[in-house]
C-alpha cells in the first residue's frame, strides 16, 4: 500500500479555480516557477544547473499519469497482494480498487506533482493562478523537492525499502514531505510578504503544532471524507507528522541539520512521530526481525504472500478506526521492532502474523491488550468476547472469535504475537513460529544531525 500511495505523497492539495488559457496559463507558471527557483537559491544557496522543466497537465492527466507510474513501480502480483490484505485487515471493503481510489483521490486534491524521475515539475491545470498565496506556496514545495533532489535520491531509497521495510519507507518519506511543506511555507509566504524566508520561518516555527494540527484537520474535509480513513491518513500525515519532525530537526541545528537528516534519514516511522528519538546522542533504532515466519507451521499449503515491517503509525492507523485517536497511540507507543506475514492457501481464510518488540513488558501488554480488542469490534454490531488465557507458564494473552477465524494474541516479556485467523489446530505451531524468529538489534550510526554550533564535523 506504501508504494501504491507514493506518488500521490508527491502532491499538495489545494483548491482549484478557473484555468487560464493554456498559453498564458504555462508562461505565467514557468515566470512563477523561475521567480521561485531563484529566491530558494538565494536563500540556500546555488543548486539548480539549469532551470527547472515545467509541464502543464490536466488533473486527469496526471491520475493516468501516476497510475502508469505505480504499474511500472510496483512488482507483479503486489498491487493485488496489498489490496487483499488491506480488505483483510478492514481498512477498505470487499472489491475496493485500492489503486483507483488512490488515483481518483488525487485527481481531486492534486495542485502540482514534483517527478524526480523527469526531473520535471507538472502543474494541474486549474490549480490557482500564479501570484495566489496557494499556488506561490505550491510552487516553492515542490520545488524544494527538485532542489533537494540534485545530491539526494530519495525517491529511489523509498521505493527500494518498500517491499521489506515499509516503517523506514515511511520516515524517509515524512522526512521528504516535511522538508518540503516547512520551507516551502516559509519561502512561499516569504515571497508574497516580500519578507526574509528566515524571518518567516523563525515565526513558522514559533507554532508548528499548530500547523500540524490544522493539515491533519484537512483529512475530515468533505472532499476527503468518502474515501476510506486509511488512504486519508497516508495522504495528509507525510505533511503533517512530517512538517513537525523537520521543525524539531530545524529548531535543534537549523537549516544545515534538515540537509544532514538526508544523509541519515529516520530509520522508522517511530523516529519521526517522536523526533526526541531520532535526536538523541544515541538514536532509538528500530530492531529488525529475521525469519521465515509460520507458513511452514501452519501446514501444507500454506504461503507467505508478503512480509514487511508495521511500525507506530501503521499500527495508529489501523487501530483508530475502532479505539479512537488517544487509544490507538498509546498502543502503539512504546513499539521497538517488527515483522509480519500475510498467508495464504487455497480454500482457507487469509492468516496474518506478526511478531513484535516494545521497550517496556507494559508495552507489550498494552499492545496485545488494544489488537485484541480491536480484533473484536472489527467486524461491526455487537464486541465479540475477549477471552484472557494463559499459554504454559509464560505466555499470557487473548483469544477473540472473528468473522475471519480465530485471533490469538500472546504477550511475555517485552515480546507481543499476533496470530490473526490462525487454524484453532495450528495455533501452537504458528505461534512457536512466531516466536523462533531472530530479533536483531540495528547499531545505531554515529549521530550526523548536530546541534547548532557543532556543525563542522556534520557528514565527515
């Protein structure tokens, strides 16, 4: 699902108007564009060896443009692996075209779309005129991100951890975006006041909750609202989240540090929800699990459609739905590694399971507490029963009879399994499984984003 929401997170929304004519329209943007082009070079510095292209497109044109984009990114086979677990974890219903959605929620919300790719910068026709406070702003955020993109591949580096480590895709990919919509705001208004970017960012920074709050607040807006919650939180957190970890980054070594964090960018999705961690002398680094997770356990058959990483805000957001906002981030909280395994079999209900370490038992318990209960709301009308057991003398845990079979969860020490849809006459194996998986821990890299003051040993 990450990779399918890529190119949308490359969009601003804004609110369309009446185009001008195509012409006058495209030397309008391209003056826009040049005027921009040079205020972020005269703020940080020459980049740009030439001017950036400019293309005009129809919203429609760039929907089809982008699906062809995710066709050509996405490997066989996945788009519809993604789309049956994400109607298996009830974050859209049966027969939802989880690519079309995509594409139609962008067509509404598109105003610009920077292809690292091309290097080109493609407009929406009828995105606002240049000159508006929007589109100035529109313009300087994407072209933040042709800038950025001259010594930095990132959108390579996300698409290339996708498929076995979504959580760290996602921290690049805020990292990218806040970047993005801190100085893009800053330098958009900069221009229209015809002020100092600085100026303008050191009252930017003065309220970056308030920012944050305010784009997260635009994913309840009546163009967004029919559109399942979790393609509304991938599009609107990238900005949001994002947009506050650049401010916590910026406020502890200015712009130089938001130029390091692209050298080391967050390793999790933790990193940037909580910026203290990725901050830290010793950054809070994710641990990896390797294994082959339980198909074998669970019997002939049985195959591992896809495996990859759920972090904090993935785990926020598919427990919202059912435990509310406060609930599902204190669950998530705490979240120290993961890996998951979505099986299938023919004839047989999909299973997913998921190994997971927190940093406190209390997490642990938490967290196995919270997927249970979610587990039995989850399928609408009356909460099915949540049974407490206890497995041997270690494991204790929850079983919850679902429309999708049985869901165990098992917590012991700081470790929390998932066996969701698990065969009542495999649990034991499967859960074995679960945990005979190798928990390694990542060596954390020597800290690059100093503090202002201590920025000439920064990169060496």
């Amino acid at each position: 699902m990450r990779k399918l929401l890529l190119l949308c997170l490359l969009a601003v929304a804004v609110r369309s108007e009446e185009p001008d004519p195509a012409a006058a329209k495209k030397l309008h943007v391209e003056t826009e564009c040049a005027r921009v082009s040079k205020a972020l070079e005269d703020w940080l510095g020459p980049r740009f060896e030439a001017a950036v292209p400019v293309a005009m497109k129809s919203k429609k044109e760039l929907g089809d443009f982008a699906r062809e984009k995710a066709k050509e990114l996405t490997p066989s086979g996945l788009l519809e692996t993604a789309t049956r677990l994400a109607v298996r974890l009830k974050q859209v219903p049966p027969g939802y075209d989880l690519l079309e959605k995509q594409i139609e929620l962008l067509e509404r919300m598109v105003a610009g779309l920077y292809d690292p790719q091309a290097d080109t910068f493609y407009v929406a026709e009828g995105a606002g005129r240049p000159g508006d406070m929007l589109f100035t702003i529109t313009v300087a955020h994407e072209l933040v991100h042709a800038y950025r993109d001259v010594d930095h591949d990132y959108y390579e580096r996300m698409l290339g951890s996708v498929e076995t480590d979504a959580d760290w895709t996602i921290g690049v990919q805020f990292l990218v975006e806040g970047d993005a919509n801190l100085l893009g705001l800053a330098l958009g208004q900069a221009l229209l006041q015809r002020g100092d970017p600085n100026t303008v960012l050191a009252a930017l920074m003065r309220r970056p909750e308030a920012l944050r709050d305010a784009i997260v607040a635009g994913a309840q807006s009546p163009e967004m609202m029919d559109f399942p919650r979790v393609l509304r939180e991938f599009l609107v957190a990238p900005y949001a989240h994002g947009l506050l970890f650049a401010a916590r980054v910026h406020e502890k070594a200015g712009l130089e540090g938001l130029v390091q964090a692209y050298r080391q960018p967050p390793r999790s999705s933790e990193q940037v929800l909580h910026p203290e961690k990725y901050l830290a002398e010793t950054p809070d680094e994710p641990q990896v699990i390797v294994g082959d997770g339980p198909a074998a356990a669970l019997g002939d058959g049985w195959t591992v459609a896809m495996h990859n990483v759920m972090g904090e805000f993935e785990l926020r957001v598919l427990l919202v739905e059912s435990l509310g906002e406060a609930e599902s981030a204190a669950a998530a909280a705490g979240w120290d590694g993961s890996r998951y395994w979505f099986c299938t079999r023919d004839g047989a209900p999909d299973f997913f399971g998921m190994t997971t370490v927190w940093d406190t038992d209390a997490d642990a318990a938490q967290f196995a507490a919270a997927w249970a209960k979610w587990a039995s709301k989850r399928d609408g009308g009356e909460p099915a029963a949540v049974r407490e057991v206890l497995d041997g003398t270690v494991l204790r845990g929850y079983d919850v009879d679902t429309k999708d079979g049985l869901v165990a969860v098992r917590f012991a020490g700081m470790d929390a399994f998932v066996a969701d849809g698990v065969p009542p006459e495999e649990l034991a194996a499967g859960l074995a499984s679960l945990g005979a998986v190798r928990r390694v821990e990542r060596r954390a890299a020597p800290r690059v984003v100093h503090e202002v003051g201590q920025l000439g040993a920064a990169g060496e």
